[in-house]
DNA sequence: AGATACTGTAACCAAAACAGTTGCAGAAAG
DNA sequence: CTTTCTGCAACTGTTTTGGTTACAGTATCT
C-alpha cells in the first residue's frame, strides 16, 4: 500500500506557521518541507476550501492560519486533504451477485469501519497545538 | 489511495476452494474472479509461502487449501500478502531533524498503531468459515 | 503607469504499485 | 511423448502522488 504524505507534511508546515505567527510564502514554506512552491499551493489550496488557512495574492501576499494551532485538529486537516473515506476497505466487485464476495466484502468493511472509528478518535483528539508542545518541550 | 483488492479476492476465492474440497486449477480460479490465471498464480503463491494453500504441477494438479476453512483466520491470509505493516502510517521524512516533523510523525505513527489493532483484532476474529456459514445463509 | 512579488491553475513528466498479458521452461499424468 | 498443469520473467496499462514549467491574475511600491 502507498503512503500519502500530504497529511504528514501539512502538520509539519502548519505548526511551522503556527508558531511563526505571520504571513508565509509558498517560497518559504517549500524550503521548509524540501519541496516545489507549486505543490505547496496545490496542497494549501485544498486547506484554504476547509477555511483552516487563507492566502493572499499579490506583494506581501502569503499563507496563513484563520485560527490557533489549539483549533486545529488533526483530523481537521486530514478531512481537508481526503475526498472520501479514510480508510476505505478494499472490497472487490468481480461479482456482485455471489453471496460469497459479498460476505468477505461485508466483514472488510466491519473490520475498517472499526480501524476507521479507532483512527478518527486519536485523530480528533490531537489538536496542532499538542503536536507543537511535544516538539518545544524535546529541543 | 489506493484500494489492494487482493486480500478481498483471496478471502472469495478460498472460501469458494473450502466449499468446493477439491482441487482447483489456476484457470478456474481465474474465471471465479473475473481475471487471468497468470494473476492467480502469482498472488495464490504468496499465501503458498505461509502455508495456507499448496500446488502440484503437470496433469491433475492445482490448488488446494491445507487446512480447513475454520482454521484459516482474515488475519492469516492478510499477513501472507503484505510484507510489511497492515497500517503503515504515512509519514514525512523531508527534514529528519526537525522536532517539529518528528512530533508530527509521532501523533501519526501512534494514531496508526491503535487503528492497526483494531483492524488486526477484527481479522483475527474472523475465520473463513465464518464468512462461508454467511454467504451460504444468504443464497 | 509600470516594475515587483505574490497566488491560481493548467499541462506536462516521473515514480511506485497493482493488474493484465504473453511466452516459455519444468513437471506429472495419461 | 503429448497433454495439462504450475513457475516465472518481461512487458504494458492504469492510477495516485509528487515535481516542474509556464503563464495569467492581483496587490503593493516607487
């Protein structure tokens, strides 16, 4: 299975701005992730749709946060990057009418539905500002 | 992200090799799941390697589970397809020293570890049987 | 007004993972 | 020694994410 970084990069960028404060440039904040400005924008922008930050354009434009890091869920920014279901089960449909596949579809899918409830808890409990006092206190 | 529908397709096609008792061809296999017998082979000899089918060659031969239907678990079939984690947490890996992606990679790697048991401890629960004894009470 | 410094977005290419396909070597039964 | 199987390598197609280039739009400064 592949991993998708997004969630992981925008913690760690949103943080960054965060505890910054102000304003910060696609520019800048592709030096912070070792990136390209334009994926910056293409995964901000999916940010900015879910109001967890905003962008100006023009001279002194730049990204920033519309509320504190203690607002900001984990599980905010992942529903901000995710179109569908976070853990979707990966049901097969070669045939839809055999009792069989429809079984072994249907315990799948209890068993992520389980996985997915268990993930949006830890995620929901997890605020950036808990992310940016665990990285503080270990400097 | 992406859907492996491997495991779903396996858990279908075992239960219909427990149904059935014999043994089965590669080329039947293929028609029971809609796909290419070469396809077959190729994720069948996976779970070969852990034990939970076996094959003979040349005339007669094919596939065969090693133990029954009650004794196979979603877990063990799980396993025998995924060399690393169930769940691997997706995270960044762009500055390694920077506490910040490190506390962010953290919360991730932790709210994976719950998910993950819960799927595991639902996999594990659930043999074969189980969702044969399902399908059969529906047709 | 016009240069400058930004975002927004489209259009590509590259890499990784699964699936599908062809082709052929090897093995076992008739 | 032919037929019927598996085993495996090699190639292609497809999808998803990431990287890059190019250019239009917008706000600020001089």
């Amino acid at each position: 299975m592949k991993s998708d970084g997004r969630l992981a990069r925008m913690l760690h960028v949103l943080v960054h701005m965060g505890l910054l404060g102000g304003r910060e440039t696609s520019e800048r904040i592709a030096q912070m992730l070792n990136t390209n400005p334009v994926v910056v924008r293409r995964t901000l922008g999916a940010l900015r749709k879910h109001g967890i930050v905003e962008s100006e354009g023009g001279r002194g434009g730049g990204w920033k946060l519309t509320r504190s890091l203690a607002q900001i869920t984990v599980l905010d920014v992942q529903k901000a990057l995710l179109e569908g279901q976070m853990l979707p089960a990966p049901l097969s449909s070669d045939h839809p009418n055999c009792p069989v596949e429809r079984a072994s579809n249907a315990v799948l899918e209890h068993a992520h539905k389980l996985a997915e409830a268990e993930l949006e808890k830890a995620y929901m409990a997890t605020t950036l500002e808990h992310i940016a006092k665990t990285a503080v206190s270990k400097v």
